[in-house]
C-alpha cells in the first residue's frame, strides 16, 4: 500500500495542536500587519496625505483616504480565510503523524511489539521519531526471537 497516495480523511486531526498553530499563525499575521502600518506610515503616509492636502480639497481628499483604508482592510480580511487553511494543511503534517505516533507508543506501552513498521506520509513531519519507534520495535522482535 503506497501511504504517499493515501489522503487522511480529517484535516483537523489533533484539534489541540491544530488550533493552537492557527491563533499562532493568526496572532503573527496580525502582528505583522500592525508592524506594516506603523512602518508605512511613519515612513512617509503622513507626509503624502500632508502633500495631498494642498492638491485636493480636503472633503475630496477625505473620500480617497477611505477608499484605500476599506481597501487595506477588506485586503486583510480576504487573507484571513487563506491563513487559516495553509495553517490547517501545514499543521496537518504535523498533527496527523503524531496521531499515528500517539497510538504506537500506547500499543508499545501496553507491551505489544508486535506491530507493522510505522510509516508515515512523503510530506509528513517527524520521520525520525518514526524511525527511533521503528527501531524500537525491530530490538524488541530480535529480543523476543533471542528467548
């Protein structure tokens, strides 16, 4: 059975961790924003809509600075539903090997070793501690074979 193919039937497998990296990835998103807005503007917004003011009356030049600010805004808000699925998929290949991880290392510490290799997704995250599970298994079969 080629696990590369096979697509896990959840995005959201571990809720906890998932969720976690989406207010993380949210929470820097917001962050970033901030820092942007501070920059642009110490950086010259202010000077730009003091220089506008002398070339547009100032009712005009008002309803120009709202267009770009709804602009800005709705811009941000469009990112948010984009965000929150490259987190949900980015953690997916975190939080689902981890699962498979979990429920091995239960099985293991009921005392059965008596288990197929622990393979995990090309994409997937945490191949090396599948690799350390693994190897655990195989000096636990030639222990019991050794008896």
């Amino acid at each position: 059975m080629d696990l590369n193919k096979i697509r896990r039937a959840q995005f959201l497998t571990d809720r906890s961790i998932q969720s976690k990296y989406i207010v993380t990835v949210l929470g820097f998103m917001l962050a970033m924003l901030v820092v942007a807005v501070a920059i642009i503007y110490i950086t010259g917004w202010s000077q730009l809509v003091e220089r506008l003011a002398g070339v547009y009356p100032q009712g005009r030049l008002q309803g120009i600075l709202k267009v770009i600010y709804l602009r800005l805004l709705l811009g941000f808000l469009l990112l948010i539903p984009l965000a929150m699925f490259v987190s949900v998929v980015v953690s997916h290949h975190v939080a689902g090997p981890l699962v498979r991880i979990k429920r091995y290392l239960r099985l293991m510490a009921r005392g059965e070793f008596d288990l197929a290799p622990l393979e995990l997704r090309r994409y997937d995250e945490l191949k090396d501690v599948a690799l350390l599970i693994n190897q655990i298994l195989d000096n636990q079969k030639v222990r019991g074979q050794g008896r």
